[in-house]
C-alpha cells in the first residue's frame, strides 16, 4: 500500500455570487501518510471548514487535486468518515445508542451478525458498552459525541476527518475526549485529520501541525511535533517541549491575523 494516503495539491476554492467573487481557499498543498494523526489550525475564517468539505467530497474545489488512496476525490469517498462539532444533529433521536451506530454499516455487504460485532467493538472502544440500548437524548453531551465516533469506527474507515469535534464539551470532558483519540490512533492505527481552534488540542494530539494563513489560504506552516507517542493531560503538558511548541503555533497564528507571513511565490 502507497505511503501517502491523503494528497492534497494547489487546492483553492471561489465562491461566485451575485456580488463577486470571494477566494476562501488561495492555495493549499499537503500530504498525509497512511496511520498519520494530522492537526489542522488557523485564524477564524480561514477556511478550514470549507478545506474539509473539499476534502470529504462534500464541495468541489475550484482547481487543484485531492487523491485518497492514489484516487482522485470527486465525491464522498467510501473509505472516510466524518465527525462534526455538532454531534447532537448527527445523531436520530429515535434511534438507540446501538442502532445510530450501526446505521452507517448498513450500506455495506455485511451479514447482521457481521454488523452486530462491529458495533461491540466500536462501543467498547469508546467505553460506552454498558450504553447500546440508551437513546442519545439520555446521555451527556460528552457521551452523545462518542456515539458519533464509535459510529465512525464501526464504518472502518481509511481515514477518520474530524471537525473541532470537541468544541462544544466542557474542559474536562474534552481531555477525556483528547485520550480516547490518542488511544484509537495507537491502537488501532487510525488515520486521523483533526481540525481544532485550540492550539494546546492541536499539539497534545498531533504528530504535526498544519497552520494555516487567514483567508485567502495557504500553509503557513507544516511543523512536526516532536513529543513522545506517550501522552497524558498532565505530564505532556507540564513538558517544557509542549510550551514551546504550543507558543510557536501560538505565534504563527497570530502572524497569520496580521498578514505578516510571507506566502511562497513557487
């Protein structure tokens, strides 16, 4: 299998209306390797969001190229999986935990007994095996979202896109939160783009950094994250390397806000 799993070349996006043109997307280059945990960061309206649905087939770019699996994007791909910020209307009310899991599995050619075991793997890895047979409406919003993500990892995918997925939980929940992705990346060897407005959440789970320019948008930066694959909330953030790293992106950023990155001309 080929190295590099996501590919994404001089990607730029125009958004036409009746009053001109806006350019979201200036041009965007990046690869990720198969079993990669990429974090994308920026300044608020970069383009992030509309990066994602370009990626996901959701939105067609204006030009450039995105290949997952050496195969060019032109629709939803079958092999990704997408987790949003708003898991609440991502998830049927009137379904069960089990049954907003399995949902997705039934467009594949699986037998019912192949279905039902992929959804007790994907519960127990989101520690929510005690939880099939509850609705989402009876569980906290930190629970709701991991019905969301054990739905995605029921569905197997070759690449697991993640939307600011933990903007909407409180501190606590959302480092728990932080260690269930680090855990399914390890053990799993997910491969994961994971978009996020927190800087800290961008380095604590990174194995890079992309930081992107304000609109129109660019990389600013690629950084690798140098950290050890073991992590935890408390000595990892104590490390004088995760200060440093976290004010560097912290510093790209608001370089990006002024307008003061230079973008490349090649």
């Amino acid at each position: 299998m080929p190295e590099t799993l996501l590919k994404v070349e001089k990607l730029k996006k125009v958004y036409e209306s009746s009053t001109g043109s806006v350019e979201a997307i200036g041009d965007i280059s990046f690869e990720m390797r198969r079993g990669e945990l990429v974090c994308i960061v920026g300044p608020s309206g970069c383009g992030k969001t509309t990066l994602l649905k370009c990626i996901a087939g959701l939105l067609a770019p204006t030009s450039g190229v995105i290949e997952l699996d050496g195969q060019p994007v032109t629709s939803p791909p079958p092999n990704m999986a997408l987790v949003f910020q708003e898991y609440g209307r991502s998830l049927y009310p009137w379904l069960t935990v089990r049954g907003n899991v399995e949902l997705p599995l039934k467009h594949k050619k699986l037998s019912k007994q192949e279905r039902a075991q992929l959804v007790d793997d994907a519960l127990l890895a989101v520690g929510l095996d005690h939880a099939g047979n509850s609705y989402p409406w009876q569980l906290s919003g930190g629970m709701q979202q991991r019905v969301a993500i054990a739905r995605a990892v029921a569905y197997q995918p070759e690449v697991l896109i993640m939307d600011e997925p933990f903007a909407a939980v409180d501190a606590q929940t959302r480092a728990d939160l932080e260690d269930l992705v680090r855990q399914l990346h390890r053990d799993r060897g997910m491969s994961l783009l994971f978009v996020t407005h927190d800087i800290d959440e961008s380095v604590y789970l990174g194995e890079r950094v992309i930081v992107l320019s304000k609109s129109p948008t660019w990389v600013q930066e690629d950084l690798p994250i140098d950290l050890a694959p073991e992590r935890d909330q408390i000595t990892t953030r104590a490390l004088p390397r995760f200060t440093e790293l976290r004010t560097h992106v912290y510093e790209q950023i608001q370089r990006a806000k002024r307008g003061e990155a230079v973008r490349p001309t090649a």
